[in-house]
C-alpha cells in the first residue's frame, strides 16, 4: 500500500492521464471487440513504423507522454495484437532463393483451409479475399524445388483446396510497412 502511494504521489502528470486514458479504452474494448486506439496510440505506432529501434524517451517527446507510460502503451499494443515489432529481412539474403503468392480456390470452409496454411511455416501471409481466388498466400522457399514441394504436397494436399495459381517473384522491387495510421 505504501509502496502504491509513493509510487502516485511520484509518477509524471502524464502518466496519470494515461491510467485515465487505458481505463476507458478497455472498457470501450470490451464493449466492442476491437481495441480503441487513441491519437496517442496512433502516434507511438507511426514512431515505430519509421524506426522500430527508437527509444521510448525519444518517443515520449514526441506524443507528450512520459518513457513508462510509452512501454506501458507499447506492451499493450504488442499485447492485443495491434502490433508487432520485428526486424524484416530481403529473403535472398538469408537463403530463401525463391518466393511466390499463390491464389487458392476452396470448396467448402474457407476458413479451416486458411487455418491450415497458416499453420505451414512456409506461409508468410494468408488473407481471405474476394474475387476469382478465396484466399491468397505468400510462401517463402528456399529454392524452386522447396516451391514445388510445398504446392504440390503440402498446399495442395488440404481438404477443400480445389486449385491454385502461382505467381513465382522475379524481382523484389518495393517492400514497405511505412503506411501510417489513420
């Protein structure tokens, strides 16, 4: 108790305006379903977006928050599922030599075929869609063979895929996640 009130008596005026803040945005979350995110939280996403390495006091400054109160905010970010903060490589240079988005056609559930790619570690993306294909997959291979195997195997082999449609990547020309928040 002593250790609580020390701990309010001390903390930044920030951070209690950001306990304020979390309180009402987890009641709006539970209301419903999807997390409030406030211009704040918005703010400390296009930090990272520009540099996920930035310092949390850095970020502070720039949202008017306190350091703890930007890890307070980062970590529940991360905790929801908003977010995630990982270094993203150019698969040729850590020895995948061969990348494809393949179009899937499903009879049936499309999300229990969607479920199963996801599961495959060479699935790096996997989104329903509409259109003349139900799902579309990114796979990353280590070689066409690797590719081959996957399709041909593993892809095609899920109950409820009908067909696929492979468009193997010639040339990495722009890969971005700078898109910002809205």
């Amino acid at each position: 108790m002593h250790s609580e009130l020390v701990a309010s008596r001390n903390a930044h005026p920030r951070d209690s305006r950001e306990n304020r803040e979390n309180s009402e945005s987890s009641r709006e979350s539970r209301n419903s379903g999807t997390p409030h995110l406030d211009a704040v939280s918005l703010g400390i996403i296009e930090q990272l977006q520009e540099d996920g390495r930035r310092p949390y006091a850095a970020i502070g400054k720039a949202v008017g928050l306190s350091e703890a109160a930007v890890r307070q905010r980062v970590q529940k970010l991360l905790d929801q599922g908003v977010m995630q903060i990982v270094a993203v490589t150019d698969p040729l240079t850590v020895g995948f030599r061969r990348q494809a988005m393949v179009g899937v056609r499903v009879e049936g559930d499309v999300e229990s075929v969607a479920d199963a790619l996801s599961a495959m570690s060479e699935c790096e993306y996997v989104v329903m869609t509409a259109g003349s294909f139900d799902l579309m997959v990114e796979i990353v291979c280590e070689d066409d063979d690797h590719l081959l195997e996957v399709i041909n195997k593993h892809m095609r082999a899920i109950p409820g895929v009908r067909s696929t449609e492979s468009f193997v990547y010639l040339k990495l020309k722009k890969q971005t996640y700078m898109w910002g928040t809205r």
